[in-house]
C-alpha cells in the first residue's frame, strides 16, 4: 500500500510511505511523484502569470495540498468519488458552505487546467536536452478526467 502526503513548504514536495509490497507500472514511484510536483506547480505558475496575487496562489497551493493528502492519491489517479468523499469530510467537520464551494472549485480549476494541458512540464535538463512534452495519458497509460461535476458542488448560500 502506497501512502501519499503533501508537505507546506516552497515547494510541494510529496513523502511516500510503501507498506508491504504494491505494483507499480513502468515508472517508478519517485519519478510518478515529481511529475505529480511539476504539474501542479506548473498551475500555480500559470495562476501567477495571469496576475492573480501571491496571497490567491498560496491559498490555491495549500487547498490543493490538503486534497491531495487527504485523498492519498496522485492527481491522475483521483476519481468522481475521491471528489464526494473529500467533500463530505469536509462538511462533516463543520466548514461552511462558501468555503466548500471554494475548496471544491479550486480542485475544478486544477483539473481544467490539467485538462487542457496533459503533460509533464520539462525539467530545466530536459529542455537543454532539447526533449519534447511527454503526454501523461501516454507515459502513465490514464485517460484523464474531469473529477468535479456540476453534481457535487456545495450550493452556494
């Protein structure tokens, strides 16, 4: 069993702990995880780019932190249900609508973005090797997905 968690820091760094024995494919768990850091830090790149402020891409980094720890999963492998029971934690420990909305919406964004941009973002090695964009759906063999629907969203007040 793979368990994944997301550290605040300044840069999203993920800790596995592997109990027992588990099957991985073709890339190694190391690898999977950096790729997983360089998407989402590819995102929070873009967000600052657009001209969101530094206060809006911390909050976006630190809520996309605690959904990836809390689901245990790397992005790609998150599903529809991953999304409803992350939700329903939420508001069984109390959190208001609005800010379930917000955490929920942030994940949609995440996704959005992943979604129109399905790639590992080069290293700064890989682009001095002049190597190309690698598809995640063809390294990692994923069909990715939108995971927020329009069906689990908290209404808003």
């Amino acid at each position: 069993m793979v368990v994944i968690t997301m550290e605040l820091s300044n840069h999203l760094q993920l800790v596995r702990k592997v109990q027992g024995h588990s099957k991985l494919s073709h890339v190694e768990l190391e690898e999977r995880i950096r790729d997983h850091e360089a998407v989402i830090m590819d995102y929070l790149r873009s967000r600052k780019i657009r001209g969101h402020t530094k206060e809006t891409v911390t909050r976006s980094k630190a809520t996309l932190e605690r959904f990836f720890t809390s689901t245990g999963k790397l992005f790609w492998d998150v599903g529809v249900y991953d999304v409803r029971e992350y939700i329903e934690a939420l508001e069984d420990i109390g959190l208001a609508r609005i800010t379930r909305y917000g955490y929920v919406k942030e994940i949609e964004l995440f996704y959005r973005y992943v979604l129109d941009h399905p790639w590992v973002p080069p290293s700064e090695v890989d682009i001095k090797m002049g190597q190309e964009l690698i598809s995640l759906e063809i390294k990692y063999g994923v069909r990715l997905t939108q995971p927020v629907d329009r069906w689990i969203l908290p209404p808003l007040p």
